[in-house]
C-alpha cells in the first residue's frame, strides 16, 4: 500500500487530496449528523460551494442522505468510513508513527486513530471504536474480563457492537467505585459491556478508596470476597488511562494529598498507585480491586487515553507492564513523540 500511496503522490497526488477532503466531510456527519451544509462548511473551514459539490458527489454515491433536518450517512456510508480509517492513516503516516512509538514505548502494540480529539473531542468515538475493534479481535481468548470506570470507558461500552450470539465470558469491574456519576462507575459500564456482549457479570459494591480499618471488615462480606475472587481470575483488562492530577480529584483526595502528589511528580494512577514518568511508584492509596501486581503479571491489556495531557500519563504506564496495548489519537501520539526523541526516524 505504500508504494502504491507514494506512486500516486508523484502522478496524480490530487487523488489523495480529494480522499482525505472527503473523508473529512463524511467523518464530520457521522459526528453532527444531522447537519446542514453551512455549518459542515463552518466547521471544516471550506466554501460552501465546495461543499455543495463534495456532497452532493456523496449522495450520489449513497454515502450519506439529506432531508430537511440536514445531511446524515447511510449505512453503505459509515462502512466506507471504517474501510478508509486505515488508508487514511496510511496516507497521514500515522503506520509508521505507530511502528515508531511501539518501538520507543517498548509495549505490545500501539493503534492511533486518525483525528486529533483536541481539536475534535467528538473523535474520542472513533478512539472508542477503535478500541471495540481491537478488543473483539481478541476477546474469545478469554474468560475474565476486567473494566474499569470513567468516560472514556463508558464510551467504549457505548460503541461496542450488540452480539447476537451467548459469549462464555465473565466480565468484572476492576475496581470500586470513585463517587461520581452512576453511567461511568466501574459496576455500570461492567454491566454495559456484559449486556452488549450476552455474557455473564458480577458487581462490587464498595468504594474504591475507603480506609483500611473498614476494607477488612467489608472485603469479609461474602458478595464482596466472590467478586474479588473473579478480579484475581481477570485475563484480560481493559481500562482508561488517567492522568495524576485528574485521578487525584475523581478520587476525592484532601487538598494535601494533591499537593504531595504533584510535588513527588505523579504524572498518572494505576489502581490506587500514583506514578512518576519513570513508572516509579511516588504515593500510594487504599484501594479496592484489581492489585497492581496482578496488572503487572497480565498478558493482554488494552489501554485507551487521547490528548496531549494524557501523553506523559500513557509514557508512564507503558513502564509498568510491556504487554500493553494503546489506544490512542494523533495529539497524544504527536507529543509522545515529542518527549520521546523527536521526530528524527527515518
């Protein structure tokens, strides 16, 4: 495909141009739809006369519909969508941005969606997407499956494909609760994916950062002790990936707990551990679920984190345990690049 991509840049390099323009155009109504021309034109920074004649190409093509709320993708259109993520990557470099950073970060793989999120926080769905397809890729390797909390995961969740099928999976929130909205606790999203998958689910009932001197006395319960028992079976996790500062918050930590993290160089957190970007554990908190060294004994992990302030948090994390999988987008991918080398490889 590169040859091919590098040949068609030399002899007619408008072919490419166009592709990427209308990938643009499609992926933006599939994020707004519907939406009508003048805002579409708007928000990719195009004439509106270009935009006339773009879609009105797509619609003969019956990529996309348009009546009178605005314009919106067919089905034929959203599969043609997913087919050109790849070829678009391709086409941006991001491949080799990826051989180059799983390299750097020494992990297991490393897959960049295309868009920015930014400059397109909608594209955290096709992060989303992306990490639904590589989990699928291999979730029937498994048996127990671990979630974690948060938007991020809540998305995933969101856009995963409903199977028609009973899948022989358990599926288990890795940690406990951190005191926020209902939709993005570790129990719900658990809940989600078990629901979208047909498989089996437990809950935990506990917050996640309790004192010590109650945990005992609750881990005890019996519902509690069998679900940290389907925690220790977990062979695959998947989890979003926080930054220190962020996670410090979620976690209702005192203004001196914050303090101190941010003065020992916390960049992310990690099931109740704080971490430099080094890996280097720098605090440590109580915490109910998965324990980091059963994370750090995993064979599959699969990480998801966009935007340049998630970058050092997903260097940090990839120190910890090689066999992680990144789900990421262009700006954290940029920036990892950045403080990992520059852009120096050939």
């Amino acid at each position: 495909m590169k040859k091919l991509i590098d040949l068609q840049r030399k002899v007619v390099p408008e072919v490419l141009e166009n592709m990427e323009k209308r990938y643009s155009i499609l992926k933006e109504i599939s994020l707004s739809s519907p939406i009508g021309r003048r805002m579409l034109a708007g928000k990719l920074n195009l004439s509106e006369r270009v935009v006339r004649t773009e879609v009105e190409f797509l619609k003969e093509q019956n990529l996309i519909n348009i009546d009178a709320s605005g314009m919106f993708m067919t089905d034929e259109g959203i599969d043609v969508l997913e087919n050109l993520s790849s070829f678009i990557s391709e086409i941006k470099g991001i491949t080799k941005l990826e051989d180059i950073l799983t390299k750097r970060l020494g992990i297991k793989k490393i897959v960049i969606i295309p868009s920015s999120i930014d400059e397109c926080p909608a594209c955290s769905i096709d992060m989303a997407k992306a990490a639904g397809r590589y989990f699928f890729s291999i979730m029937r390797e498994h048996k127990v499956i671990g979630i974690t909390g948060g938007t991020t995961m809540h998305s995933f969740a969101e856009n995963l494909p409903q199977m028609k099928t009973e899948m022989p999976l358990t599926i288990v929130p890795a940690r406990g609760g951190l005191g926020e909205e209902v939709e993005i606790q570790a129990n719900n999203i658990a809940a989600m994916v078990s629901k979208k998958l047909n498989g089996h689910y437990v809950l935990l009932h506990v917050p996640d950062n309790i004192d010590k001197d109650i945990m005992e006395s609750i881990t005890s319960i019996p519902q509690v002790k069998s679900t940290l028992e389907a925690i220790d079976e977990i062979d695959l996790l998947v989890f979003g990936i926080g930054n220190a500062s962020d996670m410090a918050k979620r976690r209702k930590s005192s203004d001196k707990e914050c303090m101190v993290i941010k003065e020992r160089g916390a960049v992310s957190e990690a099931f109740g551990h704080y971490f430099n970007i080094d890996g280097e554990i720098v605090y440590e908190t109580s915490t109910v679920g998965i324990k980091l060294d059963k994370y750090k004994a995993l064979n599959d992990i699969i990480g998801i984190a966009g935007g340049k302030k998630k970058a050092e948090a997903i260097l940090s994390i990839a120190r910890i345990n090689r066999n992680l999988v990144l789900i990421t987008d262009e700006s954290a991918a940029n920036y990892l690049m950045e403080i990992t080398g520059g852009f120096d490889d050939n």
